[in-house]
C-alpha cells in the first residue's frame, strides 16, 4: 500500500541503514521497525529513547577504547558500504 509519511531524521537514518544492511527497500525496513516495535512493546512498558542527535548523527554511549579510522574500514567493509 502506497502511502505518505512523516518521520523523525533518527528513524529515517535507522531506516535507511536496515534497508541498505539488508538490501531491502526503505518502506519495507519501515514496515519491518513498526512489526518489530507493535510486538515488543506491551501496553504499560517502557519505551526506550532514541539516541539524541548532533546534526545527522546518532549520539552512541561512550566507549572505553578510541575509534580510530581502521575500525570504521573494517566495519565499512564488513558491512558492503
């Protein structure tokens, strides 16, 4: 079903990062997040945050270790991107 949405920058990233890691098209990463969503979350549950933004990107928590530039290659390359 063809239909117009609005969506959140954080969730149109999350989104386009499924369909590509999963070689999909965007609206079925969308359909595949809402499936995902409706079925964990029980009504009177806790529903995470999403991870705030500074600019385009996703805040991550703080790692104990520095990620440098061979890190990114290698999961660029583990991912096909």
């Amino acid at each position: 079903m063809r239909t117009t949405i609005n969506l959140a920058e954080d969730a149109l990233i999350a989104a386009r990062n499924i369909a590509r890691r999963e070689r999909i098209s965007l609206g079925d990463a969308v359909s595949e997040l809402i499936r995902r969503g409706s079925a964990a979350g029980a009504p009177g549950t806790a529903v995470s945050q999403p991870p705030a933004l500074r600019g385009r990107f996703a805040l991550l928590p703080a790692r104990d270790e520095i990620v440098t530039p061979q890190h990114v290659r290698e999961i660029m390359e583990r991912e096909d991107l």
